[in-house]
C-alpha cells in the first residue's frame, strides 16, 4: 500500500480549525506566559473546550485518551485516522507556541500514554475528563527508560508504589499521572508497567517546579511516590509478566508518541521560518525557486536548506502517523520522524536567530524564544542519540542487548 500525502477533507479541517486557535488564542499570549513560568495560562480552559467539541464531532483528534484508538485492524484502503489528526493539530498548535501547547487540558502525553495501553474498559471506566502527565525519567537515569527503579508491589487487591519521578511535563496540573513502575526487578524490561494514579491520591506528592531554558508556560514538576497505594486495576493493559515480549508492550507509547513530539518539531520550524523569510524579505533579500541556491545570496541559500530539511522532517512526520493510523508497525520510522524533526526545528530556530541578527536575539520577535522552546524536543520522549540508536537496531536486525 502506498502512501497518500493528498489530505482528505476532513483533515484540511483539523489543520484549519487547530491553527485559527493557535493564531487567535496561543499566539497572542506566548510572550506573556514565557515570562511567567509556573503561572498557569487560564486562558487555555478556552482552548481545551474548543478541542474538545470538534473532538466529540468527530472532526478531529488530539492527544486526548482516546485519540490513536483508531488504528485499523484490518485490511483498509489508505485511512487517515486519529494519529493523523493528532500530528496535523500538533504542528499547527505548536506553530503558535510549544510550551502551551503541552499545557492544554486533557491533551497530555500521558493521555496519549492511556490510549497506547489501556484496555477498552480502562478507557471507558476513566471517561473523557482524565487529563494526564507522564511520568518516565528518574534520578538514576535519564534516556533508559528501561532502567525504571521505582516499584509497584501487588498487596491483595491495591498495588503499593514508592519512588520518584523527574521532569513530569504537567506533572502538577494533570488530574493523574501515568506512572513507569516494576513488578519485579529481577524480571527485567517485562516486568515494566504502566499505571494511572490520580496527583492528589494520598502518598502522592509534587515536591518542586523546575525552572527551565524554555516550554516556560509548561510545568515540569518533581513527583515522589511514597506508599501510594492505587486499586489493582488501574495497571494500564494487562499485569501479565511477559519475558519473552520484553519491552515492546510498554515501548509501543513511544510510537504514538514520538510522531506527535516530532509534529511539534514541524510546527515550531515552520513559525521560524515563516518569520525568517518576512525579516529576510524586508531587508530586501530575494529567495527564489526558480535559480538555483549557489546564483543566490548566503541568506537565500541558508533558506533553502532549511525549508528542504524541514520538509523531510515533516515527510518523515506525517509517514509514520499514517503508518500506525494503517496498523503497519512504526517503530523504526516513529524514532526517525523524532530524530529528523526534533533536529531540524532545534538547527532552523537557532540559524533564524542568527540570520535575523539583533532582532533574532531580542525580544522584538518570538525568535529567540522558539530557539529557547524548540531544544527541549530534541530531548524528551527519547533524545537524538537513543532515536538514532533504535533505528539502528530495527535496521540492522539486532536487539538492545547486542547494540548499545
């Protein structure tokens, strides 16, 4: 099956409606909210109401808990379904800001978490209103999620978790957190799962707000677990100890969620360039498609490149979200649309600084802070070198243990 880059109507839709509220609501208070970190933009309850009625129309999906359920299971000519949507609304609301973007209600990574593992009747039972963080990264460890220390210990019908989590994006605004715990140490990656607890649950504590380079609209928190004890069933997916899966199960929210970090790569990329091309143009520097970049000037060739990188990177993007939405496995292109994107957003915003000079470096236009902003893509959900890492892997045919 070949892959269709002609999008149907009803995701001209989804692009239409996401960037009207990016532009109208997003945009107008990026500055604002980037200068008062850990105050929260009340003004996104708006924003997540309007996501949730086209939502509910079956207009489009978000990052909600329900939003990649759509994946066909089945033969099924060329569908563009909810990992598609959840990617186009991802570009065009990062294109008006980032961190804001991460603070929508109900539209968390951790929301995308639920719906990569949790059974129907988890979806059903947690409803429409679960807005969640995701709680991955501990002190011990940064990119290897594998090495997860904090536990999850079954006490009759209650699972009782200690340890804690870092760099929680939203981790004291979300109504839960999806929490990465191990049954059993001694099991290995298999015995890793995933649960969802509620962050006022007792045992369950924010002990600090992190102060960051960029996403400043967004919280970072630091979560502690200390005998928090959650009803058996709020294991997300299934409590069975897999050995030989290994990780996949709990990797497979990499693949929803990789594509959607990417697709904010693309949306942050196409701001600064945008902007780039205005400054560049108003300075009187002529960018054209019809010579070729070594006839044209140092600025209007650095241009091209940029726009060129950020088309495979939005390629790369769209083809792995149409993958999953085809039920075609996406591990490998999921990590490369990360890789890509994530690369190219961070390289454009920083050569739009600095080809835009003094008005790039002030505060005169959102350039600067999109530089600020987009790193933190480069990073979370899997850095650069562990995307770069897995592809390898899926490429050569080797498995973790035989290349690190």
């Amino acid at each position: 099956m070949a892959i269709n880059l002609e999008l149907p109507k009803k995701l001209r839709t989804v692009i239409e409606t996401a960037h009207q509220g990016a532009a109208e609501m997003l945009r107008p208070i990026s500055r604002k909210y980037d200068l008062r970190e850990h105050d929260y933009p009340v003004e996104l309850d708006t924003m997540a109401s309007l996501f949730e009625g086209v939502s509910e129309a079956n207009t489009m999906s978000l990052a909600g808990a329900d939003a990649f359920r759509s994946a066909v299971r089945g033969p099924k000519e060329n569908v563009n379904g909810g990992n598609m949507s959840a990617v186009l609304s991802a570009i065009e609301v990062s294109w008006g800001d980032v961190g804001l973007t991460l603070s929508v209600p109900r539209q968390g990574l951790g929301n995308a978490a639920i719906s990569s593992v949790a059974t129907d009747e988890q979806l059903e039972r947690l409803g429409k209103g679960v807005w969640a963080a995701m709680a991955i990264t501990e002190p011990g460890f940064g990119s290897d999620s594998a090495a997860v220390s904090t536990t999850a210990r079954l006490e009759g019908d209650e699972y009782v978790i200690n340890g804690e989590k870092i760099f929680v994006t939203a981790g004291s605004r979300a109504s839960h957190i999806v929490v990465w715990a191990t049954l059993d140490k001694s099991l290995g990656r298999a015995a890793i799962k995933s649960f969802i607890v509620p962050r006022d649950h007792p045992g369950v504590t924010v002990e600090r707000l992190e102060d960051k380079l960029g996403i400043k609209a967004s919280d970072t928190a630091v979560i502690r677990f200390d005998n928090a004890r959650i009803p058996k069933d709020q294991l997300l997916g299934s409590p069975e100890i897999q050995v030989e899966k290994g990780f996949a199960g709990v990797m497979e929210t990499f693949d929803n969620t990789r594509p959607v970090v990417a697709g904010m790569a693309v949306g942050i990329g196409r701001a600064a360039l945008e902007e780039l091309r205005k400054i560049l143009t108003d300075a009187g520097v002529e960018i054209s498609y019809d010579k070729p970049a070594h006839a044209q000037s140092a600025a209007a060739a650095e241009f091209l490149r940029l726009e060129a990188d950020w088309e495979a990177g939005y390629l790369l993007t769209v083809r792995s979200a149409w993958q999953a939405d085809n039920a075609i496995p996406n591990s490998k292109e999921a990590s490369m649309s990360k890789a890509k994107a994530a690369r190219v957003g961070s390289d454009i915003t920083l050569k739009a600084v600095e080809l835009a000079g003094t008005v790039g470096y002030s505060e005169q236009s959102l350039l600067e802070k999109w530089a600020r902003d987009s790193k933190i893509l480069d990073i979370f959900e899997g850095t650069q070198q562990i995307q770069q890492l897995v592809v390898a892997r899926r490429l050569l045919g080797l498995t973790s243990a035989q290349l690190k």
